[in-house]
C-alpha cells in the first residue's frame, strides 16, 4: 500500500480504508469503516465503487456497497478489500479468512526474494531525490516487519501508532483536538515508517505529491503542535527539516507524547453512531416506522397522509399526535396500545375458541325482513320458494 502511494497524494483516503481494513479485516459497515478510517461516512460512500467493482485508485474492491432500510432484514453492511496489485481483477485476502485483529505478515511482511521487487516498484522507479529514496527503503523495512498489533512489543507500537483513526492524524474542523497534524501527515509518516527522518521541503514534496507551498503549511502546522516534531537543520548551503516520528510518536522515544495514542474523535463519532442504531432500530419495528411515516421527520410524510388519510372517527388524542408530527410521542403512543392490547398468541386456536364464545351466529339481514312480514305474506313467500325449488311453473 505504501509504495503504490508515494507521489500521489490523491489516494490517501483509499490508502487510509485499505490501511484500516488489512490491520482490523473485522471492520464492516459504512459507519464502522469511516470511524475507524478516520473520516466522514459521505467520504467513505464516495470513494467506494460500486458493487464487484475496483475504486478510482486501484487500492479498494467492493465485496457490496451495503444498503439501508428502515426495515430490518433489508439492510446490507458495506463490506470492501484492499485490492493487490500482484495480478488479477481483485485478489486480495478476504477479511473473513483472517483472525481479528488479523495478522499482517501475509499482506506487509517481504521475504528475502521479494526485496529487489520492492526496490524496483518504489525505491528505485519513484521519481524522488536520492536522499528520500534512502528514506523512503528504511520506511518500507521497517513496514515489512510489522505484523500485529497485540503485545508490548516496537513492532505492534508502530503500527497501533500509524492508525489513521487516531486523533493525531484526523482531519476534522472545527472542534478538533488541537494537537491533529492531519492525514497528510499520516501518509509521510507511513512512508517514512515512523522512523526518524531528515528531508527537505522538495523531497517532503516529491513523496507525497503535493505542491511546496503545501508542504511548507504542512511543516509550519506540525511544528506548531509539537516544537519537538520538526527541527530546521542546515546542511551545507542549504536547509532541511529533521522530523523525529521514533523520539515523539513511539512509546520508548525520548520525547514521547501520551496524546498521540489518543482516541476522542473516534469516540464521540461512535456515540453518534450508536444514537443512529438506535434510531435505526426503532423505526425497524411495527410501530417505530409508523410513527416515523406519520412525523415531520420524514419528508414523504404529507404524500403519506394523502394516501392514507385519517379515518374520520379516529380518536383526537391520536388526531392530535399525527397533527404535531412528534416521531417518539407517536411512538410512545403505539407502544402503550400495544401493551395494553396485550401479546399475539402463540396459536389461533385461543382466537377460535374466544370468537366461539363471545360471537354467537348472527341472523342475516334478509332473514329478518322476511320474519318481519304479515303471515299472508310470509305462506305466499314460502310457497313460492316450494315451486321454484320443484320447478314448478319454471319456463
């Protein structure tokens, strides 16, 4: 993943879902892959393709696209996988092989014939300067190692570290924790494979694919959340930057950060998500999606209610609660009616047996007019139905 992305900035948010996705191959869900990727669930609906079919970049197969329903059984889970580029339409590991949290030895981790592959695919074909792409083969060591995210160990803290779900590395405005670098501090981070590094402004640039005035923001920002982070060094006559991924970022470096390994955003995005299950699962039952069909939080209500008018003996307090449009005192409502109606038998038979008792056979309507008639009548009915029943008189 990581040398498909050098020089290309544009493929970060695939990077960040296929990076999510290969370290925790139990996440599913449009909403459980945006937290966890650190982003919106637009973005994640936006860069998913379509049903069997390959994102924009190349580094994400959609399994299924997922669908939502107020019903139940008609919900689907998105479900995606990082797409190899070793050959093939999509082959990949299907996350429902792997054993949570999934070891990634199979997906990152080189053996000694497939080293030479990596320098030709990054190393050595990447159009960057001979100082990152020292860096840039250092990175991609280290990234070969990395197999786990259990245990106390350098390896599993690294990778713990490079989740994109961390506040560290979120991009949210407004609201944010005011120690985020951003995602495009995660992809150098990723590429330099938190170790510590010395680049200049140009080679910042070359690895990631973004302009100079871009990388100079970028550098400014992180110096400013961490004055440890970024130190300015001159090297000959000119500069560049030491960034010091180990010393802040890894639990043993001399300057580590506790909020690094922070995760509120994530958080607080799942807090949001759980009151969207909810809701989901309210309006998944009989009398929650009535009461969302009746309330002004649905925007077919009025073409709902034309359709279905009010019957006009309806009761007013009902009347009243349809008029104010107030989804959970609708479904408060029917929720107490169902309750006192009491539960649905288990078989018909008690519904026979009550309708045996309490409804006795009633005497139709034209029995009753007939009974009704003067006797003369009734003997000159009665024969009448004789003749016609004996054939008597018939054509």
């Amino acid at each position: 993943m990581a040398t498909r992305s050098v020089g290309r900035s544009e493929v970060s948010i695939e990077l960040a879902l296929s990076w999510t996705i290969t370290c925790r191959p139990y996440i599913s869900g449009t909403r459980g892959l945006a937290r966890w990727a650190g982003m919106g669930d637009q973005a994640v609906r936006q860069t998913v393709a379509q049903d069997g079919q390959v994102s924009q970049y190349g580094f994400i197969w959609t399994r299924t696209r997922g669908a939502s329903s107020a019903i139940e059984e008609e919900r689907e889970q998105m479900d995606i996988r990082f797409r190899s580029n070793s050959g093939g339409r999509h082959r990949s590991t299907s996350p429902k092989d792997l054993q949570a949290p999934g070891p990634l030895g199979d997906a990152l981790a080189l053996g000694e014939g497939e080293k030479k592959l990596l320098e030709g695919n990054a190393v050595t074909t990447a159009a960057i300067s001979e100082r990152a792409h020292e860096v840039l083969a250092r990175g991609m060591k280290t990234l070969s190692t990395l197999d786990t995210l259990k245990g106390l160990k350098v390896k599993a803290d690294i990778l713990r570290a490079l989740d994109p779900g961390l506040d560290v590395w979120a991009e949210v405005h407004g609201g944010g924790p005011d120690f985020a670098l951003g995602r495009r501090a995660w992809h150098l981070a990723v590429l330099c494979g938190l170790e510590d590094v010395v680049l200049s402004s140009q080679d910042i640039a070359e690895l990631l694919g973004v302009a100079q005035k871009t990388v100079r923001d970028l550098l400014a920002r992180m110096a400013k959340v961490n004055c440890l982070l970024v130190q300015k060094v001159r090297q000959g006559r000119s500069f560049a930057y030491e960034i010091r991924w180990a010393q802040v970022f890894r639990q043993d470096g001399e300057y580590w950060d506790d909020r690094g390994s922070r995760h509120q955003v994530r958080d607080s995005r799942a807090e949001r998500d759980r009151k969207v299950q909810e809701t989901s699962a309210r309006r998944g039952t009989p009398a929650g999606y009535l009461a969302y069909r009746l309330s002004t939080a649905s925007p077919k209500r009025d073409e709902y209610l034309a359709d279905n008018p009010l019957p006009a003996d309806a009761d007013e307090a009902w009347r009243a609660l349809v008029e104010a449009g107030d989804e959970l005192s609708l479904y408060e409502h029917l929720r107490t009616q169902e309750a006192e109606a009491g539960s649905v038998p288990s078989t018909p038979a008690v519904l026979v047996e009550k309708a045996a008792v309490v409804r006795p056979a009633q005497e139709s309507l034209g029995i009753q007019r007939f009974r009704e008639l003067p006797e003369q009548e009734r003997q000159e009915t009665l024969a009448a139905m004789r003749r016609r029943m004996s054939g008597v008189g018939s054509a």
